[in-house]
C-alpha cells in the first residue's frame, strides 16, 4: 500500500511551548472489533502513521488585515523539521504546530519553494519520542490502481483518515504560480 499525505504547516520560530484553540485528539476506550481484515489493516496504518502527522495554526498578516489558516504536514526528521505545503504557511507571522500527543509548539519556517508548494519548518523543544519522522516510499514502485491512504488535519479536523487508488501517474499540475509541477500522483483519496 502507498502512502499520500495531507498538506502541511510552516511558522515563526519560539523556544517556548504555545496555547491555543486547537482540539486534541483522545484515545479511543476501547479495542475496535474489527469486521474485516481490510479494516484491521487500515487501523494498523492509521495507528502508525498518525504519531507523525501535525495540525498546523498559522495566523496571517496582509495588506488587507489578518486571518487564520490550518493544515497539516508531516514529520521529516527526528532534529525537527517538518514537511508541509507552502500555501498553508505563505504569508504567516505566526505558526503553532501540534503534535499526535497534544503538544503544541511554535514553528519557524526555514524554507520555501512555491513553485511546488513545498515548505519546511523547525520546531524546537518537542522530546524526541514526539518525533516521530514519516518513512517515504519510492515512487518509481507505485502503479495505477494501488491502494492509498491519505492521512492529515483538514479544516482544523485533526487526524482524518480517506482511502482510495492511483488514479495516474506522472501528471503535470498547475502550481500556485506561473510554473507547473510535474511527476504528480493523482489520487482518488480525498485530501480534506
């Protein structure tokens, strides 16, 4: 089974942990009797993956006044840094990141690439059992029709779960700029 991830987060950067209005997730009470082995498996990957996704706040600043924007990335490395997309952190002056066990902590934004809508922040402070970095696939092994899962925090929802196929491989895509990005993989599972 493939994997695809939700969008991400990006911040400024504090050594301190921050408060905010975002929900934290509980454990379920009790063992999930499970119907099929379809489902058991689907649990197993949604318990495994879910440590390393994060909720990102990011308050907003413009021209035209102020706002607020979630998303959702993952944890790449074990030093900090997390993948989100550019689009959710673009114009940020403020950004928290909360991690599977509730932690929230702000995060830096320490690299952008807009063409792809890529971004990478820093977060600081946060034990080294809370990171847990995503393993990533090859690419070049994924075919049409394999199953995927989609795993991230839409719409200030954290930890939602979709599933579905390949739906194509190496499709171009119109980015938020003028360039597009290639060596896309379409999927049916739904992001949000």
């Amino acid at each position: 089974i493939a994997f695809a991830s939700g969008t991400a987060v990006v911040s400024t950067r504090a050594d301190s942990s921050v408060s905010g209005s975002l929900s934290v997730l509980n454990a379920p009470a009790a063992e999930p009797t499970y119907t099929t082995d379809s489902e058991r498996l689907l649990n197993s990957l949604y318990e495994s993956v879910s440590p390393s996704v994060v909720l990102i706040h990011v308050n907003i600043n413009t021209q035209n006044g102020s706002g607020e924007a979630t998303g959702s990335g993952f944890v790449y490395d074990q030093s900090g840094n997390i993948v989100t997309n550019n689009h959710v952190v673009d114009g940020a002056s403020d950004i928290s990141v909360m991690f599977y066990d509730g932690r929230i902590v702000r995060g830096e934004i320490v690299g952008v690439d807009a063409d792809s809508d890529l971004a990478v922040i820093h977060v600081d402070n946060v034990p080294v059992e809370s990171m847990r970095p995503l393993s990533l696939a090859d690419s070049d092994t994924l075919f049409v029709g394999q199953e995927v899962f989609a795993l991230g925090a839409p719409f200030n929802q954290a930890w939602t779960m979709t599933t579905g196929i390949i739906s194509a491989l190496d499709r171009s895509i119109q980015g938020l700029t003028q360039f597009s990005i290639g060596s896309a993989i379409q999927t049916d599972a739904a992001i949000n």
